[in-house]
C-alpha cells in the first residue's frame, strides 16, 4: 500500500527536475488532487506558475490541456460546441479542451465573464451541457487556473460564485536567492531543458482518495472548523461602535474544503488523524478568497489573510 510521505516523495522528485522551490506550493497542489478540488494560484509573471501545473499534469500521468484565456475566448472554444456535417445534415458534439483530466485555465482574468462562467458548471458537477445534452468530465478532473494579481487592463475580476468554487487560492512569491541561482546554473543553456515522464496515474489517484477517507477527523476538530468558518461571518456582521472589515464571511463551501483539505494533508504526511495545528495551517489558503474585504479595510491596507490569522488566534483550540 502507498503511503502518503512515498507517494507525495516521487512526485516531488519527478516536479523538481523542472521547478525549483515551490515546496509548500506542490505540497498544496497534492492535497487539493486528494480533495478533489480546483486550485487558483495568483502570483508575479514569471514565477513558474504555467510550468508547475504543466509538470504536474506530467507527473500525474494525466491527460493536461492548456486553455490561454483571452478577452476574445468564446464559451464554444473551452466546452465544444455542436458542428454540422454537410453529408448526412446532422449535427454532432465537438469536444473543447475542458474534456481532460486536468486542465489548466492561463491567466483566467483576462477573459469575460461568459467564458468565466462555462467553468461554473464544469468545475462543480463534473459536466458540461453541448447542444442541449449533458456530457460527464472524465474522471479525475481538475481545474488549476493562473492569474496576476497587478495588471489591471484587459483584466475581468472573478465573481464570488466563481472563486468559491476553488478549494485553495494559493499565493505564489519569489524564489529565494539560492534556489533562483541554482535556476541559472541548471537550465543557463538552452539545450538543457528538463524533460519529465509519468510517475503515477489517475486510476491510482482515485484509489488513494479511498485511504483518505479513513483518516481520524474527531467531533471537537470538526467543531473547531465550524467555529473558525463562522466566525468570519460574525465578522461580517455590523456591529455599533465597531468598523466592519468584512463585507461577506465564507460560504458552506469553506467548511466543506477545511475539512476534506485537513483530512488530505494529514494523509500526505503519513498522519492517520486530523490536529487543530493541521487545520490552522491550511487555513489562509481555503478562506482567503472566501472573504470579502470592505472599503474600509482597502483603505486601511489590511488583508484577507491578516484577518483569518486574527480568526484564528482568538478562536478557542480544542483540547487533546
């Protein structure tokens, strides 16, 4: 049987002869795989988020499609569209790139919000309607998406019921000064670039989700992530003398995510049950885009993430 620290190891391996650093990053991209959810990395240009999704697709053993999101895509061009034969007169189904295991959705705020939403119900039942009939997604299916979070021209924010629908919003920084110089020692010449080959495979994917399930989640964690997921809503709530910094708390979905994402990362790290201390860590990245800030916390420069970190220091830890 495969454990998690093994299975999470040889992909690590196989990832880092293309991307260097990044650790927490695929750390994270392996727990949403387990969880079953989609991920959106936002991050600087030039900061590898393309080429780690790509190496993952790679090492997955998946099929991976890459969709270049452009304020010109249509809906036709992500999920098909019905193509007439002139020979028989008919009308038959033309798949789009969303019918791949994982598909990588390239700078996604750069498209309308008409293309945007022909993800929606990729992303949340598995399936896409084309000319009226329904078409399942192929099982496992993922949707890792980029975008960059300064450019501000020919950008489309994504809506709320949008961004809830991804299980982490991962914030993607620069490599550190040793990992960058070891970049430009590795891959200076442009004869040597890396080349990846498949260590795993989707069929093995869905088999481990079943070892995740018998991980431990006791009744007090679970209350504990009820408590933190609620008590951005009671942020959010207008209080007399008190300024309001959260327009919006995080939805039924956060709870959702907290607890499937702390079960698959107890599961990555070969522990057989969920702490506290596992759920605070993943946090940040299930609730930051479950949240809205108001004007007031804009002005005063405070973040999502400054707000779950106050969450959680004064939300109450369940005892052992």
């Amino acid at each position: 049987m495969i454990t998690g620290p093994t299975w999470s190891q040889k992909l690590r391996d196989e990832i880092g002869k293309a991307v260097i650093g990044q650790d927490a990053i695929i750390e994270r991209l392996l727990v949403a795989l387990l969880a079953n959810g989609h991920v959106l990395l936002e991050g600087m240009p030039g900061l590898a988020k393309t080429l780690l999704i790509k190496s993952l697709g790679t090492a997955l053993g998946v099929q991976f499609e890459r969709i270049q999101f452009t304020p010109d895509l249509l809906p036709s061009d992500v999920v098909g569209t019905m193509v007439f034969s002139p020979k028989d007169g008919a009308f038959t189904p033309h798949r789009g790139p969303i019918f791949a295991n994982l598909v990588l959705a390239d700078e996604i705020n750069r498209a309308p919000a008409k293309v945007q939403s022909a993800l929606l119900e990729a992303m949340q039942e598995r399936q896409v309607t084309i000319g009226g009939h329904t078409h399942v997604l192929p099982r496992p299916f993922f949707v890792m998406a980029t975008q960059n979070p300064v450019e501000q021209e020919g950008t489309y924010p994504l809506p709320e019921a949008q961004t809830d629908r991804f299980l982490f919003k991962l914030i993607v920084d620069y490599p550190s000064i040793d990992e960058e110089s070891t970049m430009m020692q590795r891959w200076g010449q442009v004869t040597r670039q890396p080349a990846l080959s498949a260590v795993a495979n989707g069929d093995e994917l869905l088999e481990l989700r079943t070892e995740v399930d018998k991980v431990h989640l006791s009744p007090a964690v679970q209350g504990y992530i009820l408590a933190l997921v609620r008590a951005t809503r009671a942020l959010a709530t207008p209080s007399a003398g008190k300024k309001r910094y959260l327009s919006f708390g995080a939805s039924p979905r956060a709870s959702l995510a907290l607890y499937q994402a702390a079960k698959s990362l107890a599961w990555l790290r070969g522990l057989d049950y969920v702490s506290p201390a596992l759920v605070q860590e993943i946090a940040p990245d299930v609730l930051r885009h479950r949240v809205g800030l108001t004007y007031e916390a804009e002005a005063e420069e405070i973040t999502s993430d400054q707000l779950i970190a106050q969450v959680i220091e004064k939300t109450p830890v369940p005892e052992a």
